[in-house]
C-alpha cells in the first residue's frame, strides 16, 4: 500500500508529512535534513537543467534577485500573474508545483512513492485559489485526494495529540497569510463553527515594517537610501526578518547596514516593533471579533486557543490573545509543522472514506474514532432581478443560496421567476461571495436555461445547490412546470475535458525537469 | 436661488430635455439576468363584495343550508388553494350549476376575487329564494375569512337615485375602504341593479368595467390607468376590469337589489392628475362570444386622490430632470474648477437622455446653448442653491428617480479621475436633501468612486467614521467595513481587489487609532 501524506504549502516554508505504519503522522525532513523548506525557487542561469528549491534558493536570490521567486501563495490564483525566466512565463500553479516536486522527490527518495496526498490552503481561498493549487499538486504527479483549510488541519493534529474539548479557536498567523477558525470540539468528534482569513497578514508583513524602520534610520543618518537594488532588497528583508525573529526572544536587536553612503549600526527595540506592526494588530483583533460573531460566541466561551504558524511566536500576540480570552493560549511544540501533521491525517480520513480497502490496517485503526465536520467555506448563490422594494425598479443582484459556514454536507433550495411573457432562455449563473452588489462576487460559471416558448411571466423556477463532504458542488435549475432541469456540477480536480488534456501536458513537462 | 436655471428651462428646451430615464447606469445590465426574486403576488381587483351581496339571497325551503353552506367552504378553500382536483368533486346539484366554473375558479388561484363573481353568479342562478337559513349563511361567510369591506356610511359622488328603472341596467359606485395587513385603502365597490337580457338562456357573459376621468370635461376625458398588468388593456397602461361571468341562466335576468359585482382598489388605479377627480364608470354585460353589449350603465363619481397622477408625472420629469442638470453643475463646480471633462459628461448625459424622435434638431441646438450658458454662468462663479433644489426634486420626483439623479452626480464627480473634498461634502448633502438612504448612498459611493480616487482618504470620508460615535459604535463599524471588505479582496476583478486592499489598511489604521489596542 502506498504512501499517504500531507503537504503544509506555506507562504514561507512548506512540510510535508507522512503517515507511519501505525496512523501517527511524522514530518519527512528534506533532502539538506531540514524539518521546513522555504518556499523560495531560484532559476541558476550557469546550470540551467537544475531550478533550485528551499535554503539554497533563499541565498541564491542576494546574488541575483531576477531569477528567485518567493511568496508565490500570495499570487496563486491570479490569472495576470506571471515569473519570466529565460522566455518562458510561469503561472503561480507552475511555481507552487516546482516546490511540490521537491518536497515530494526528497519524501520517495526515503520512503518511496507517494500515492495520495492532501495539501492544505488558508481557509479563505476561494474556488480558484483551491484548484490553482489542486493543480499545481496534480502537475507533479501526485494524486491530490482532497484541499484542506490550514487551521482545520492544525486543529486535527491538536485534538488527535492532546485533551482538548470545548469550544476551540485556532489562531493561525504564518508567513504570509493569517486564519481565524472556531471549532466545537469533543474527543475525537471536530465539528467547524465558522472560519475568517485575511489574505495579506503575516510574517512578511511584518518584516516589511521592520525593513522600513532600517531604510528610515539610513535616510535619516546620511540622506541616501539603503536599497538600490532588488538585491539589497532581497539582503534586506532576510535581516528584517531576523531582527524580527530576534525581537521574539529578546528586547533589542542590533543590525550593521552597509550602504552606499557608509554603515550605519541600527537598533531596534520590541517596543518600536510593537509600535511598527500596531495597524496589523489591529487587523489580527478585528478578524478575531468578526469570527467571534459569526460563531455567535463572546471571547469568554471559547475554552482555548489554539496557536499556528511561525508569526504566533511574537510575544505581543500571545500577549494579546491572552488579555482577550482570560487565559494563556496553548501552543504545539512547533508551531510551523501542526498544518502538515494535521493534513496528513486529513489525508487518511479522505482515503479511510472514499477508498477504504487502499489503507493498511494499521493506519486504519491509528485514525478510528477520528470525526470531523466541516463548513461550506464560501456563500454561494445566483445572479437574479429582483424588484427593489424602496424604488419598485427592477435591480440586478446577487441572492445567496448555500450560505457560508453551513455544515457539509448540505443543500439549500429557492425560487425564482421568470420576468417576462413568452421568456425562451434564462441565463443562470453561479457566483461566491457574501455581498448582494453582483460587482463584488466572482462568477464561477454561466449557463444558458432554455425554456419552453410562449408561456406567461411568473413561470416558477427552482434553483438548488448542494455542496458534499469532498468540496463537490451541484447545481440545479429546474423550470417546475416543464420538467426541464439544468445540472452544473464542480469539482476541484475537474475542469472538463479541455483542461484535462493541458494537466496531462503539463504533467509530462514536470517530469522533465530537475528540481533540487 | 436658482433662477440660474432659466436659461435653460424656457419652453422649447423643455421639450428637448424630454427625458431620459433610465439612465445609462442601469442599462448596462439590461438583458443579462432574466430570473426574478420571489414576491407575492399582489392583486388589483381584490375581491367582490361577497357577504352584502349574498345577504341578498334568500334560501328556498326544500333546499338544505348546511349543504349550501359545505358548497360555499369547499370553493372558497378551492379559491384559495387553486385545486382543480377538488373542484371538479363538486358534483353539479343544482346550487353550484358548473362544475367547469368551479374548476376555471380554482385555477385562477390568487384571484379570488374572480372565483368569488362567479360563486356568487352561481348562486344567483339557483335562485335561492325565501328566508329561512339566510341569517346562518352570512354567519358562516364569515367565518369564511374571505376579504372583508367595509362601506364608508357617506357614499362619494352625488346621490344615488332612489328608485332605479328596473328594466335597464343600473349602476352605482361606492367608496368603501379595505383592510389589508393592517392598513386600510380605499376601495370603489361597483354595483348593479336591473335587467339583463341575453339571446337565449344559458348565454354566456362578460363583465366590464372601465373609468374615465372627465374633469376637464367631457371633450377632453383623459383614460385611467392601472399599474397591475392584469388589468390594463393589452399593451397599454390603460384600466379595463374583464371577468367572465359563466351562462345566465335565463333570457331575462334581473338583480332586484343594488348588488355589488365588482371592488376596485383605488390604490392600483393611476388618475391622470391628484386632487378632487371626476370619475366616469362604464359597466357593461358582453355576450362572452360575440362581444356584443347586452346591457350597459354608467354613472359618476367625485374621488380625491393624493397620489401624483400620470401627467403630473410626466410634467415632474421634466422638471426632476432640468433640475438635476443644474445639480450636475454644481457638483462639477463644487470645487471651484469646472473641468472640460465634466462639462463633456453632463452634455452626454442630457444628449443620451435626450428623446431624439422628439426634439427638432433646432430643439436640440437650443439646448446646447442652454448648457452652455449654464456652464458660463458657473464658470464665472454663479452660486447656486442646491437645497432648495433637492427639497423641489424630493418633492416631486419618485424614490428611483432621485437615486438616478445622485448616481449621474457621483458620475460627474468621478469624471476626472479624483473626487476632492468639497465634491464629497456636497454629494454628501445631496443624499440627504433629496432623502435618501445613507447606506445605500455609501454603496454607490463605493462603487463609483473608488477609495483611490479621493483626494482625502481618512477613516471619516471613507469609512463613515464619526466624530460623535462611542468607541465601541467606532469599533463595531469598523468591524462590519472589515468582514465587507475582507470577503470583496478575492475578487477575480483586480480593481475590486486592489480597492478592497487599500481600504482594509484603512480600516486597520483607523481601528488603531480610533479603538486602540486595548480590548
Ligand atoms: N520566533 C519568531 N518570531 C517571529 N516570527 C517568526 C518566528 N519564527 C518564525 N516566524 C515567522 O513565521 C513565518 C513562517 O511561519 P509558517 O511557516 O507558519 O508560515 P507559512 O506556512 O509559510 O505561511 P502561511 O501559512 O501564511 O502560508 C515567517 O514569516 C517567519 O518569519
Ligand atoms: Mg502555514
């Protein structure tokens, strides 16, 4: 029986763990002996046939910062986004995919092959941002079984290695993203209240605040500007983020900044930090208060906090989390592997669910009793035109009808009319979002309604969308009085057929080439 | 003042500012979407006057009531649940004659008060006479539940004649006033009295009704219109009441008392003008094949309407319209500056609003001097009162209306690629004198003038922060804009996107400083 793992495909570093022989996941550490990869590519012009992945990636971009890439989660899903190397563009997928292959190469040239895998996103990816990053999974081989949000995965791993119960919010700050997830956890049955992300918060957030207090101390002292160069840049933002890494530990930290007016020795205290990141504080609270009252919960009911990612080291946040809830947050032993860990075991639910017999017994019975329901992560809905109440005009809008955070799985009906005598087609559409303005929500497909001709407006029309346990949705329209009836479905791994053809290429592209 | 506004409000220029609506907008979604939100129906017609009437109806002795009585509970739950299936079990025994009438009463499901004609014609045509059961009947309708009126004890209109010629065809109208949820409108009741006569028995019939407003005279009588589609004649807006009666029974059928056979909500009906209306009801019994009139009334009433009529309507618009040009003026000038780029989108706005097939091309160069004259006159400084403009406009124009004219204010603003404060502060005070909804205008705001394009980005402008609000209000709306804006920032259209960015490191900011750190 093949290999089953989880794969934490952080901003910053990615892990990638592996099930044992008895259902208990272990972190696989890389091919340099390193627990963490960072997420860094480097595309070395002298040696063209090999593109770089992790440590060496990371020093490689102080030499040249053109040919490295970091914080490519940041971008995934974007369709403008491309890395131009040598001629060739690369979409965010491509890039997570060099790292995917590096961790999986390092992972079988120990263990052997991996068959099925999960990997883990924010919880506030949407559709696009999943698929991007099912793709990237599927285009190095692997047989991605399902996408899992980062902090149910963490909560997974904690509620599977310690005594936790009660209401539980796993607070999850990493490198480049931040999650808010309340979970009702009982033993081994997890059951998801609701989640909250944002996007753009995280530890290099905060390096960035701390390289602009280097930059202003060196316009301060000599007029002249420390960075002239992505490669300074680059040189740079490795020191912030060791002052930062420093200021966890310590009250000071002292850094020489050579610049081309001379050097100049700057230190920075905790407080001067602290007053630095305040605004994103600020973010990190409100998110917190926003999930709070989507759970409908005060902070005092929350029986503990779960800590995640690297960024939860500053002590100013457990400061905090520790003021707003009464009591001090509890942490795993390492912070930045709990994703991976967790997706592991998500890995072998999904297998133990959807294809028993392919499990060792042994796994089998490591992962027994383990339960968990999750939440539909977005709001789904349709594009309709209702007549404005306050005006009596016809006004186009976005109707939700699968809400967010509904436990899966679910299904959710309504109706709709027809507007106008003798009607021929409806244009049905499905959209994400949480706003009724059609501007702010992502179409996620269209379809043409045909319907029969010459019948009177009103004609009813029932939209149902149901969303199951695999992230698989359905979509149905059916027009009550003929009978005809329209079937969308989504799946993650499933574009159709035209796409399908394009992994299969991209798949044999990957396996060209040389990833170390 | 804003006799500014003369030039361009002189006679000819009306005309060419014939307008408009709706504005551009909203057409750029016309045609996408083609689905409708549920909404309950809502009738017109609302229902018949069921209980006076059928007091009327005197039960013979050889008939049961309680059988009568179980007929009249099955249809009106029939009505009300729009089952053929039950309806076609009502066996024909004399007292309901058709069972086809019943069933075509049960299809009609939101139109009970069509069924209930026809419960009542079939009543009629069992000629249901004497006294006995006639006390428990009405009882018992009304526990029926069916939709009440109520007569105002003083009749509209002049006197009604006391003795009516029973050998023609009578009419009156009443006003009488409905209650529905709680609030009640007015109602016409419209009744009959007198003879029918049909070809032949068993001749099947239509009852109509139309209305005439003869204010002005009857050389100039203007239609009455209906908003329900149902009730209008095709393809146009105006007021006709059609229902199909089913079959006299015989050649000659007389209503010996006045009986109401129609209820007309006043509320539906669009008179041409408000204030004291004389109405003209026409009420006739066609041959349902041969649309041939059988029999026909008419009588008058006097209704004072508050609603705005149609052609007050039509002559607001084209004030509503003038003025917000000059409202679009002064937005463009608030700042002082009156960019070409603005003039050139209030000129295009009034041009692609302009009803070209109506305006003459001298019509139309007329106009251009107008605007430009207006431009000249807020180029050289002219002052302008916006309130009082907006306090007109609020006056006369409807709901919709108003949030066109903001919306083509916020398009003049955003003309130029950046809104600076004192644009804001006055589209700002529009909102409020033209009464509308400050949510909703910060929605538009939002989408039309995005975050980057303000000359001032603070916490007050942009987020709705007030000086005035406790730190918890500051900190729960900002919370609110943060969850808004949060789910906006994976939109797949980077402008949502970048503008949802900027405005959440605004929010982070302002939650700094406004609620602190400190939980
Ligand atoms: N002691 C520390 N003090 C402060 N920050 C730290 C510390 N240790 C690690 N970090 C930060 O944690 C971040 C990495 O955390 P983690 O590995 O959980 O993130 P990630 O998984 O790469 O990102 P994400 O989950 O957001 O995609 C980096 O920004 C790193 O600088
Ligand atoms: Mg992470």
């Amino acid at each position: 029986m093949g290999n089953i793992v989880g794969i934490d495909l952080g901003t910053t570093f990615s892990t990638l763990a592996i099930l044992n022989a008895i259902g208990k996941p272990e972190i696989v550490p890389n091919a340099d002996g390193e627990r963490l990869t960072p997420s860094a590519i480097f595309f070395d012009e002298e040696n063209p046939d090999v593109i770089r992945v992790g440590i060496e990636a990371i020093n490689s971009r102080h030499l040249n910062a053109e040919r490295s890439v970091r914080w490519i989660k940041r971008h995934m899903g974007d369709t403008d986004y491309r890395k131009t190397i040598s001629g060739k563009d690369w979409t965010p997928a491509e890039l997570s995919a060099l790292i995917l292959k590096k961790l999986k190469e390092d992972c079988s040239a120990e263990h052997g092959e991996i068959c099925d895998a999960v990997i883990s996103v924010p919880a506030h990816f949407d559709e696009v941002r999943r698929r991007a990053t099912m793709d990237a999974g599927t285009a190095v081989g692997l047989n991605v079984v399902a996408i899992v949000n980062e902090p149910v995965a963490a909560a997974l791993y904690y509620a599977t290695t310690r005594k936790v119960s009660g209401k539980v919010l796993v607070y999850d700050l990493g490198g480049g993203t931040f999650d808010v997830t309340i979970m009702d956890v009982d033993g081994q049955q997890m059951d998801i209240i609701c989640s909250q992300g944002d996007h753009a918060l995280g530890g290099i957030d905060f390096d960035r605040q701390i390289l602009e207090i280097l930059e202003q101390s060196y316009r301060d002292k000599f007029s002249a500007e420390l960075l002239n160069c992505d490669e300074d840049r680059a040189r740079y933002e490795d020191e912030a983020e060791d002052i930062k890494k420093t200021l966890s530990r310590r009250p000071t930290a002292k850094k020489m900044l050579y610049g081309p007016a001379g050097s100049l020795r700057a230190e920075i205290s905790r407080e001067m930090f602290e007053e630095a990141i305040s605004s994103l504080i600020a973010r990190t609270d409100m998110l917190v208060e926003v999930a709070l009252d989507e759970a409908g919960a005060q902070p005092s009911e929350i029986d503990k906090v779960l800590l995640v990612g690297g960024s939860t080291r500053i002590p100013l946040i457990r400061e905090r989390l520790e003021k707003m809830f009464g009591s001090a947050p509890e942490t795993a032993v390492n912070v930045d592997e709990c994703v991976a860990l967790g997706a592991a075991l998500y890995a072998g639910l999904t297998m133990l669910r959807d294809k028993p017999d392919s499990v060792s017994a042994g796994i089998a019975s490591g992962l027994e009793g383990i339960n968990l329901t999750d939440v539909c992560n977005h709001s789904y809905g349709t594009i309709c035109a209702p007549v404005d109440e306050e005006t009596g005009r016809r006004t186009v809008q976005n109707r939700i009808i699968l809400k967010k955070n509904t436990p899966l799985p679910c299904e959710a009906s309504q109706t709709f009319y027809t507007t106008y005598e003798g009607q021929k087609e409806v244009e049905v559409t499905i959209t994400q979002g949480e706003d009724t303005a059609v501007e702010y929500v992502n179409k996620i497909a269209t379809h043409r309604f045909e319907l029969p001709e010459g019948r009177p407006p009103d004609c009813p029309i029932k939209v149902t969308f149901s969303y199951d346990v695999n992230q698989r949705m359905h979509c149905k329209f059916e027009d009550i009085e003929s009978g005809r009836v329209l079937q969308v479905d989504f799946r993650l791994d499933q574009n159709g057929e035209v796409e399908e053809d394009n992994a299969q290429q991209s798949t044999e592209q990957f396996e060209s080439l040389k990833v170390e | 003042m804003y006799e500014w506004a003369a030039p361009i409000l002189g006679g000819a220029v009306i005309a060419a500012l014939m307008v408009l609506l709706p504005l551009v907008a909203y057409s750029k979604y016309s045609g996408l979407p083609l689905l409708r939100a549920p909404k309950r129906f809502v009738g017109a017609v609302k229902s018949w006057t069921l209980s006076k009437s059928l007091n009327r109806f005197k039960f013979p002795r050889n008939i049961n009531a309680n059988v009568i009585i179980h007929k009249l509970k099955t249809l009106a739950s029939i009505v009300r649940n729009g089952s053929s299936r039950l309806a076609k079990s009502l066996a024909p025994d004399g007292i309901i004659s058709s069972t086809k009438s019943a069933a075509r009463a049960a299809r009609s499901k939101f139109r009970e008060g069509l069924s209930v004609i026809r419960l009542s014609e079939s009543i009629n045509r069992t000629k249901l006479r004497g006294r006995a059961g006639a006390g428990k009947l009405s009882q018992l309708l009304d526990g029926l539940n069916l939709p009440r009126v109520n007569y105002t004890p003083n009749g509209i209109g002049r006197e009604f004649p006391t003795k009516p010629d029973m050998e023609t065809l009578n009419c009156r109208v009443r006003l009488g006033s409905h209650e529905d949820n709680a609030r009640a409108s007015d109602i016409f009741i419209v009744e009959l009295c007198g003879s029918i006569r049909a070809p032949q028995a068993m001749h099947e019939v239509t009852l109509t009704v139309s209305i005439t407003d003869v204010t002005d005279g009857t050389t100039q009588t203007k239609p009455v219109r209906v908003r329900t589609k149902q009730w209008q004649i095709a393809d146009s807006p105006v007021f006709c009441h059609d229902a199909d009666l089913g079959a006299l029974h015989n050649e000659t059928t007389t209503l010996a008392d006045w009986t109401a056979v129609a209820q007309l909500s006043c509320s539906q009906l669009l008179l041409p003008r408000k204030g004291r209306r004389n109405l003209q009801f026409t009420v006739a019994i066609l041959s349902r094949q041969t649309r041939e009139t059988l029999a026909c009334a008419e009588c008058a009433c006097v209704y004072h309407s508050t609603d705005t009529g149609y052609i007050d309507l039509a002559d607001n618009i084209q004030r509503t319209n003038t003025l917000a040009v000059g409202l679009a003026f002064a937005v463009s000038a608030a700042d002082h500056k009156l960019y070409d780029c603005e003039v050139d989108f209030i000129k295009s706005w009034v041009m692609s609003n302009l009803d070209a097939s109506r305006a003459s091309a001298k019509a139309e160069r007329k106009l251009e001097k107008a605007l430009d004259k207006t431009v000249a006159f807020f180029r050289t400084g002219g002052q302008f009162d916006a309130c009082r403009v907006c306090t007109e406009i609020a006056q006369i124009a409807p709901l919709a209306i108003r949030y066109d004219i903001l919306e083509f204010c916020l398009g003049v603003a955003r003309a130029n690629g950046h809104v600076t404060s004192e644009e804001l502060a006055l589209l700002r005070n529009l909102a409020v004198w033209l009464e509308l909804d400050p949510d909703r205008f910060r929605a538009m705001l939002e989408k039309t003038l995005p975050v980057n394009m303000h000359e001032v980005q603070d916490a007050e402008t942009i987020l709705g922060v007030a000086p005035n609000m406790s730190k918890e209000e500051t900190r729960r709306l900002l919370n609110r804009e943060y969850a808004k804006w949060n789910s906006r920032v994976t939109s797949s259209d980077p402008a949502v996107q970048s503008q949802a960015d900027q405005v959440l490191a605004l929010i982070a900011d302002a939650r700094r400083e406004y609620v602190g750190l400190d939980t």
